[in-house]
C-alpha cells in the first residue's frame, strides 16, 4: 500500500507522473545549492537574482503539474461519486489554487 | 437575476455569484479610474503603487472565485459525464491556472 | 504635456511618462469594464478568466513603469543627497517592491 | 578578494547578509528536499502543494531581501557616481524586478 502498488495506479492523483517530477525537484534543489555557492562566492546580485526567479518558476512549474494532475484525477473522482465529498474536494482544491496564485 | 434561467442552473459555472462578481468588477474599475486621477494629480509615484497593488488584488479575487465556480460547476458536471469532454474541460481549466498563476 | 511645468521636470518620478501611463490606465479600466459586460452576457468562464489574467498583467505593466521611474528619479536623487533620506527612500521603494511581488 | 574582505564591505551589495541569505537558502534546499520525500512516499496532492507554497515564498523572501540589498548598496552608490553607470544600473534592477513580478 505505501509503495509499489502507487505508480501502478495508486492513491494520488501524481501516481503517474511521479518520477517526472521528482526529477524535477531534484532539479530544482540543485539550483538552489547552486544559489548559495552564488552567494557564497559573493556573485554579482542580479546574477544571484535572475537564478532566484529561475528556481522559482521551476517550484511553479510542479505546482502546476501537481495540480493538473489533482484535478484530473482525485477531483474528476469526486465528482464523479458527487456529494458532500465532492464539494470538500474542490473547496480544498480552490484553496490550494488560491494560495499559489498568491505566493 | 434578469437571465432567469442562467441564476437557475445557467450555462455558466459562476451563475449563482453573478451579481457579487459584477459588484467587485464595478469596485476594481473604480480603483482604475482612481489611479488615472491619482497619476493626473502627480500624487507620490509609491502612493500610485500601493493602489496598483490593490487594484491587482481585487481582480485575482475575481479570477479565484469564477475558478472555483468553474471547479465546482462546469468542471464537476463534465467529470460526471467521464469520457473526452471531461479531459478536455480539465486540461483547459489547468491552462487558465497557470495563466493566473504566471500573471 | 497640458500640465507642462510637471512634464517639464514636476515632482513624481512618471512625470515624463504621465500621458503613457495615463493612457495605459484608461485602457485597463476599458479591459475591466469589458470583463463586467462579458459576465453579464454569460460569456463562458475561462474567457472570462482569460479576460481578467490580461488585465491584471496590464495591471502590473503600469506598476513596473512606476517603479521603474520611482528608482531613477526619486530613489537616484535621495541616494545623491545621501543620508537618512536616502535610507528611508530604499526601504520605502524595497516595501513596495514586497508588495508587487506579493500581489 | 574571494573571502573576508567582501563581508567586512565587499563588493557584492548582500555583504552583510550574506550568511543570513546562505541560512535561508540551505532551509529552501531543505523544504525542496522535503517534498521530494512527499512525493516519493506518495503524499496526498494537496499537501505537497502546500508544501511548494511555503518553499516557493522562502525563495521569494530571499529575492526581496537580495534586492533590498542591491538598491540600498549597488544601486545607491551608482546613483551618487551619476551619469550613465548610474542609469545602467537603474535599468538592470528594473529588469530584475520585472522578472520577479512575472515569475
């Protein structure tokens, strides 16, 4: 159930994307490694900058797909099953939207 | 109100905040025309920039509730209806997210 | 260009970018107006949505001309008097820089 | 010139913040971290996403700060020197804002 069992159609909605997106993260996790040697190199600050708003977009780029992926799969579920379930599950999900868009 | 039909289970997903969503669009034009007098008068450019910043904010509020009544109408009922439809009203509210998040 | 004394070096840092800015605004304020009679009409949820994310990046255009023009008019001029003023001009300019990001 | 000089007033505007700036970081690599193992332990969608919120505006808080720094020592600095040194600078700090607000 923890495992295994997940990527072959499991309980979250990124079961099939999940090694894209790790890769992703593990991505943006090196830039943001590469960010503090910037600093620690003492790098010009907008060069610091610009690589700032570069690992920022990549964090949004999964957010999105994270996203997509909740709808298309945990949410079209809910749905689909209607009800009280439903409702919670697209309040949730506009709460999560709503907090990206203003992050 | 008048569109009788639509506030009864329109076509549209934000039908039922109608009247709520036009009031906050009259408030956000309002603050437009507020900065042109603003910039007209020379006001203080960061007293200018504050009310930009406000202004923004009032139309993310619009974006985020007619995206959760989107979430919670069109998008639930295609999701019940399963097939090609529902994909297709999933990638394309996945589009406008990432729109908004990115604007 | 009617207001010639604040064109001709006035008091705000836009002062040599007021008509543009002022023509930018009015636009925005038609884009909003527009969105209004989309709603009233209807018009399908992600129109409208798509709508509003172009307004609201008009929106932050007009916020980055003023900074813009914030930085190299009033912020230069307090940074070559130096001083607390000075000081007090950076926070000022880097609180409302927050602000934007935020918004 | 690498090292110690540049924290005792180097030439990078973040000198003085630099191990502030470097301790936000590692804990941004850290939360990158964290939802690698969210992701990989098949965490529920939404608590990932919360997750890339909060390491989304920890990277966000360091791109303020970093800019904060640039106008109040880079920028500054330009300004009291004057003339075309002093524009450049202005521009390219506005160039990076813009790129923050848009990202």
């Amino acid at each position: 159930m923890e495992h295994g069992t997940q990527d072959a159609g499991g309980h979250v909605g990124y079961a099939g994307d999940k090694s894209e997106i790790v890769k992703r993260l593990k991505r943006a996790e090196g830039q943001v490694r590469g960010i503090q040697r910037m600093v620690e190199d003492d790098t010009y600050c907008i060069d610091v900058l610009t690589q700032v708003s570069a690992a920022t977009k990549a964090l949004e780029t999964v957010a999105l797909q994270l996203l997509d992926d909740h709808l298309a799969h945990c949410v079209a579920e809910a749905a689909r099953e209607g009800g009280d379930v439903a409702d919670a599950k697209i309040r949730e999900a506009s709460a999560a939207i709503a907090r990206l868009v203003r992050s």
